[in-house]
C-alpha cells in the first residue's frame, strides 16, 4: 500500500517467459496486487509464471464488487444498474481465464487469454480485474523487462497522494534520452505526441508512447475499457477517451531503457498507419461527445469552419495551380481573391479553435 491506499500492477505478457521472472522479482513490496495478463502467447510464459508462485498468499483480501449484494431500495437504483453492466461488460473483453486457485487471497493473479487480442486488450483485462476489486491506483508495467521498478512509486504518488486520475512516464525529457532511445523511434514518437495532442486534448502530453503509466480508481470507473483499442495504439485511444471524461493528467520523468531482453515485436511501419487512422477518428469523436453533445462550445463551430473552407479551398488551388501551368492562359482574379479569403478565414477559424482547445483543457493538466 501507499498513504493507505491499495495498489496493483498490471503486466501485459506476450512470449515472455525468458524476462517476466525478473519483472515479479523486481517489484516493490510496497504492491497488494501483481496482475499478470497472459495474451495467448506461443511459449511457455504462463508455466513459467506459476512455477514461481511458491508462496503467493497474502493477508490482504480483495472480493469483487460484482459478488456482493445489493438489496434493492427507493435510492439506490443506479447503483444496481451500474453492478449489472459491470457484470454484463465482461462479455465485450477479451476471453480469458483465472489460473489461480484462490485469486482473493493471493498476491500475483494470472489471467489468460484463450486468444491473441493485442496488448490493449491484455491491459483492458487487468484493468477490469483491479477495477471490480476496487484498486484505488493501477499501474502498467511491461513484461519485458523495460520499466524500471525503482520508478514506479513515482509514477504511482500522483494518484495516491493527489487524485490525480492519470500519470504517463516521459522518457522524453530524460537527459540521456537523445543518446539511448534510437533516432527512428525518437523521430516516429515525436510526431505521435503531437497528433495525439491535437486528437486528445491533453496539449501538454510530452511522450504519448510510453506505456509505464498508473490511473486510479475513478478514472478506470469512468471509461469504457471494453472499447479501448486493442493494438499499440491503445495509450493513445485511452488519452482521448479519458479526456472525453475530464480526467485530470500529470507526466513524471522516467529513464528511457533499451536492449532488456528480447528486440522489440514493435513494427513501427505496420503500426503507424492504424495509428494515425485512430487519431482522425478519436479526434472528431471527442469534438462531437465533448464540445457538442455534452456541453456546447464555440470551438466546435470553428474547428469545422476550417475543415469545410479547407476542403472547399482544394478547388480553387486545383484551378490556380492548372491557370498557372498553361502558357496561354490567365490566372483568374476572381479565384485568386476568393483563394486568398477562405485561406485567411480558415487558418484564423483553426488557429482560434485551437487556442480555445488548449484553454478549456489546460485545467486537465496537473
């Protein structure tokens, strides 16, 4: 526990079996709960997982808030109807099992997966088990090693201390991150931060990508983990999602670690393009629930004034550029003039846009 609050640790497992024993050794004592999600992998990683199980047993007990009952009254409908789409959601996750015995009592839970879902759905599924047994902050370490453990009550103190909803680790502004992480990677993460600024709302997030992140007990009770994507591009689904929430954000300087364990089955190109794809999507999803469905805003009316005048622009480009390359023919006047206006009208419309954007989520930002 940390200031009397419980904590767990989700690990997100594929083919590991040669680095997740280092990870269950290395974790702090200060941690009530190790979820280790088992995403089908292809090698022995979850026999190696319960071979090291010898003494798992612990004096805290957890039972999940869907076991208890709830005796019907005039007040408490809600939260009837809340306990049974919790039990109802669980169909939406990845399929999976408990393999412990007694999973209330025991300190490392294993959970697999009876098919590949991609490591999303592997957090998805930890954050589900901890979010039924009321874990007040959990947190997401990789199982390959990866994520130094002497960080992680850095990344978790923000949560505990101050109900921050969500802390991300920043590799980023690390002083030796320009030596250690490699310059494709450093160069791909880069340009995802600042598309995932622009689609989540969270403009002072740094370093998108990283996945050593802790979220408490609010935030996994006020999103849709079911529906978080299930691939790499998951952190940044869920930035947007808790944005939409009004989820409150802070990021803590993290060491960037490279060469532990096996290389990475990251494929930055196969990856990028669904990323970028989901960016577009969550983007417009979030203007729509947020700025119009929920509460009206004027940026919503601008952000789509650039959108149409930028779209309509393409034509009288396309005719500019056409005049220009013929030898006998005349630019047209009055399309360069109607060119010039909506040029000047849509950028004003986005820049004023995106200045209202940042205003209104600046608050969300700790």
């Amino acid at each position: 526990m940390l200031n009397n609050k419980t904590v767990a640790v989700v690990v997100p497992c594929y083919n590991e079996s040669q680095q997740i024993k280092m990870v269950l050794d290395s974790m702090p004592s200060f941690v009530d709960r190790i979820v280790i999600v088992d995403d089908a992998s292809k090698d022995d990683t979850v026999g190696t997982v319960m071979k090291y199980l010898t003494d798992n047993d612990t004096t805290l007990k957890l039972t999940s808030s869907l076991k208890e009952e709830i005796t019907p009254n005039i007040y408490n409908r809600a939260d009837i109807e809340v306990r049974q789409k919790s039990i109802d959601e669980i169909q939406k996750f990845t399929p999976a099992e408990i393999l412990n015995k007694n999973p209330e009592g025991e300190k490392t839970i294993v959970i697999k997966h009876l098919e590949n879902g991609g490591v999303g759905a592997a957090i998805a599924t930890g954050y589900k088990w901890c979010k039924d047994h009321n874990i007040d902050c959990t947190a997401v370490m990789a199982g390959d090693g990866q994520m130094d453990p002497d960080e992680l009550e850095s990344i978790c103190k923000p949560v505990v201390d101050e109900e921050i909803d969500y802390v991300k680790g920043n590799r980023l502004i690390h002083k030796s991150a320009w030596v250690i992480i490699p310059r494709v990677r450093f160069l791909g993460n880069s340009i995802l931060s600042i598309l995932t600024k622009i689609a989540s709302g969270y403009w002072g997030v740094s370093d998108t990508q990283s996945g050593y992140t802790a979220i408490s007990n609010n935030a996994l009770n006020s999103v849709p983990l079911y529906d978080i994507y299930k691939r790499y591009g998951m952190p940044n689904d869920l930035l947007v999602k808790l944005n939409i929430a009004f989820c409150t954000i802070r990021e803590v300087k993290i060491k960037p670690i490279y060469g532990v364990g096996e290389k990475s089955k990251l494929n930055i190109i196969k990856v990028s393009l669904p990323i970028l794809w989901l960016l577009i999507r969550s983007f417009f999803k979030r203007l729509q629930t947020k700025y119009l469905y929920r509460s009206f805003h004027p940026l919503y009316l601008l952000y789509w004034t650039a959108f149409i005048t930028g779209t309509i622009n393409i034509y009288f480009l396309y005719q500019l550029i056409s005049h220009f390359f013929r030898p006998d023919s005349k630019t047209p006047t009055d399309y360069l003039i109607i060119f010039i206006f909506l040029t000047i009208s849509g950028f004003q419309s986005l820049l004023f846009a995106m200045w209202m954007d940042i205003q209104d989520n600046e608050r969300l930002s700790k």
